[in-house]
C-alpha cells in the first residue's frame, strides 16, 4: 500500500458518474486537512452496449475500492433533466458504483451536483470550470496535473465536498412542541400551585 494511503487519517473516494466518461477522484485527510491522493476518468465510450459499460464501471470502482482502501464513497446524485432514457443509464451507472462500494463495506452519501458546486465554490451555480480552479487553489494541485476531463473534477469536488459536510459540528436540535420540551425539561417547569 502506498505510503500517503497508509498515512491518511480518513480516505474518501469521490465519483462523478456518467455512462461515457465516469470521473473518480480520491481526498486524504491528514491532521485535519485535505489532499488529492489521485483523480481521473474510467473512459466508457468505446464499449459496446450499456450493460458492457455497467460491468465495466463495476469492475473499476472494485479496483478503485482495492487499490485506494477509501473509508466512504461520496457519489454525485443526478440530477432530473428532460431525457428520461438519460436518467435512467445515469441512475444505473450511478448504482452499480454505489454497488461496487457497498460489496466492500464502504458507506455512501450521495450530493446533489448544486451542493458539491456550493461547498467548493460558494456558488451553487458554479461552472465546471470554476469548481476544477477552485479544486486547484484549495487542495494545491498542480496546473499540469489539471488536463483531464472536468468529470475527474467534479469526482474530486465530491469527495471534498463530503469532507466538509462530514467536518461540520453537529447541531442539537430542539424540541419539535410544547410536549416534547416539557418531557426534556421537567426542571424548567414552575410547580403549580
């Protein structure tokens, strides 16, 4: 195993999914902060029929589990365009990976691709671009190690989105009634006289 595999205190496997190109991109977390470990793309396009590419996007992501050893896979959740037939290759391209994981006990959390864009950039609306320089600026990534297709990028956001996500401090929530609050805080409650 690599050495700045074995040294990370978390590995998180980010996938971009896609039926053509599939991006993956993998973030060490090391005292508290995050590195690219790795990025690129399972090129899909010249296999024959959909289900060659699904087996191959399950055959890869198992490799990727193997090879990267991550503690959780964080996975773009498509989003609903007009071309059903589109959403319907996506969603499985999208399970089978998420399956890949699963056989091997990695927990999953899916991102809408608006949330991944938000926390990377601030801006839910962000171009692909923006979010690969913002990439680059934050986990200082080399320009020359920047030439692969934007969906190696969006795999990496991903990942590093799940880092920020699952770094935020957990806020206690409140009672949802007056019942609830009163079964908490019976000390809080004056006696009646």
């Amino acid at each position: 195993m690599d050495t700045k595999i074995k040294e990370a205190d978390r590995i998180i496997l980010g996938i971009d999914p896609g039926t053509v190109v599939m991006g993956y991109g993998i973030v060490g977390i090391y005292r508290g902060k995050p590195a690219m470990i790795a990025m690129g793309v399972i090129e899909l396009a010249k296999l024959g029929d959909h289900y060659t590419r699904l087996g191959r996007i399950y055959e890869r992501v198992s490799m990727l589990v193997d090879q990267y050893c991550p503690d959780e896979l964080s996975i773009e959740a498509p989003f609903f365009g007009k071309n059903v037939q589109s959403m319907l290759k996506l969603g499985r391209a999208q399970g089978v990976a998420m399956a890949a994981a699963l056989s091997r006990q990695v927990p999953i959390t899916e991102y809408e691709p608006r949330s991944i864009k938000l926390a990377i950039t601030g801006n839910g609306a962000a171009s692909k671009e923006q979010v690969a320089e913002m990439l680059r600026r934050i986990l200082n990534i080399p320009q020359e190690s920047m030439n692969l297709k934007l969906d190696a990028t969006d795999a990496l956001a991903a990942a590093l989105c799940h880092f920020y996500e699952s770094s935020k401090p957990a806020i206690a929530r409140g009672p949802k009634s007056w019942k609830e609050f009163i079964a908490r805080n019976p000390d809080k409650i004056a006696p009646t006289r």
